[in-house]
C-alpha cells in the first residue's frame, strides 16, 4: 500500500466481506473531497464565462458561509 497522503485518506478497507458499506463510505470521502462533483464538471465542456460565473459564486460561498 502506497504511503502518499492523498491515497491513504481514500483508501477504505472492507471488513468482514461487507462491500456495500466499504462502497459508503468511499463515496463519502470521494464526495466530501468534491472528487465527484469535479468529474461531474469535466464530463462536458464549460465555456470559460460560465467557470467565471461559477468560480466566484462558490468563492462567495466559502466566504459567507
């Protein structure tokens, strides 16, 4: 097993043959790190003025939030 940091904190170890809830939570911790919504995003192409538009909606999210 790999001691990089990145992979570490995404590895799930499956205990007594129960997949399903290895599989929840990796989802979770692929989804907290926004893996999911960043493949989302790169599935289609976003014009440059609509990343503009989303950059900073989710800058003034992290800000006021």
């Amino acid at each position: 097993m790999a001691n990089h940091l990145r992979f570490v904190g995404r590895t799930v170890m499956v205990q007594n043959g129960n997949v399903e809830a290895a599989y929840g939570v990796l989802n979770r911790i692929l989804a907290q790190d926004g893996v999911v919504e960043a493949l989302r995003r790169s599935r289609y192409y976003e014009k440059p003025c609509r990343a503009r538009r989303r950059r900073a909606f989710e800058a003034a999210r992290r800000v006021y939030s």
